[in-house]
C-alpha cells in the first residue's frame, strides 16, 4: 500500500476569505496595508491547517515488473511488455469476435514467451530475433487493420487487405505456439538426460523394475 496526503482546502478558502473581509473592512492603499493583510493571510492558513490537516489516503501501489539483473535480458523484457499494451491497445478497439479472439491467443502466447524469458534468461537470443521480427510485423499487421476498418469504406483493396490480414491470423497463432515450445527444447533434452541417468543408477543398484 502506498500513503497519499490529500490537504484541506479549508486553510485555502480561509486565505480567501480574509482578503475579502479586509477589502470590505479596511483600507488597502499604503505598503504596511498590504503587510498586514498578508500576515492575517498567513495566520489565518497555519491556523486552518492546524486544525484541518486533510487526510490521509491508502492505496494499492502499482506492482514493479519483476527483472532478472541482467541489463540486455531486462530491456527485452520491457520491450516485450511494450509489445503486449500495444497489442492489447489494438484489440480494445476490434468488434469482430473472431478476429478478438484470435489476437487474444496471440497476446496470450506472447505474454508466455517473455515469462519464460524471465525465467530462463538462457532463452535470450532466441526471445530478442522474436521480439525484433515476428512482434513488429503483428504489430504493423494490426494496426492496418484497425486503420483500414475505421475508414468504413466498402472498397475491393479495403476489404480485402481486412480479410487478408484476418485470414493470417491463425497462421500467426501457430507459428508463435511453434516458437514458444521451441524454446523449451534445451530443457527437454536435459531432462531426456537427467530420465537417463536416473534410469542407469537404478539399473546398476538392482532397483529397476
């Protein structure tokens, strides 16, 4: 939780309000006039903000992203976070549930590939040629799209360019779940080994079935 301290305006209407009383009240056309009246001013504010002081509020302090250490590592994953809003920008504004839904799948899988990167930062080199071609070229995809829906126009090269772009989408889909299982290649090697060896020790102990 984080501490907001909201002040009163009382104190402030209260340093209006002598200015207008003194106005009404007093003469203001010599120096030690307006020296006065900025003294009650400013009496007048400490005074009020003694006895009200605002309040205090208690709210939910905004989750930092979780960062490795590694410089390179964490800008990718910035830019990988940069990359999901601005897909998700682009989906808030498509009224068409196929279309949606897919672009949905997309930021889902893309959401996956950064938090593995998170976790394996070994996945580097792979996540930054991901992130350097396959996310822009959705991104540009997209925002035609968008673009070219808002127009309203019924034109061949308006409809098709949206039918096309739709009509990818699913191709799209498939090749980012293709990237986000290869990324777990090395590991499933490693535990194909790890399966190996633990199958030797038992063997050589006697305790294999």
């Amino acid at each position: 939780m984080r501490e907001i301290k909201k002040k009163s305006v009382i104190p402030v209407f209260g340093v209006a309000a002598v200015w207008l009383l003194y106005c009404a009240l007093f003469p203001l056309y010599k120096t030690w006039h307006f020296i006065l009246l900025a003294c009650a001013a400013a009496a007048a504010y400490f005074v009020l903000s003694a006895v009200f002081p605002g309040k205090v509020e208690y709210v939910e302090a905004p989750e930092e992203p979780a960062r490795t250490g590694d410089e390179l590592v964490d800008a990718l994953l910035g830019e990988g976070e940069k990359a999901v809003a601005e897909l998700r920008g682009l989906r808030a504004g498509i009224a068409d549930d196929s279309v949606s839904g897919k672009l949905d799948d997309i930021i889902a899988v893309t959401d996956r590939i950064f938090k593995d990167l998170l976790d394996d930062p070994s996945d580097y080199k792979q996540v930054k040629r991901f992130s350097d071609f396959y996310l822009p070229t959705t991104i540009k995809l997209m925002s035609a799209y968008e673009r070219f829906r808002k127009t309203g126009a019924q034109g061949g090269n308006i409809s098709g360019t949206i039918e096309k772009i739709s009509g990818s989408l699913d191709m799209i889909l498939e090749s980012y779940n293709r990237f986000f299982d290869s990324l777990f290649e090395n590991q499933a090697l490693d535990i194909e080994t790890d399966i190996r060896v633990l199958e030797t020790i038992l063997r050589d102990g006697g305790l294999s079935l």
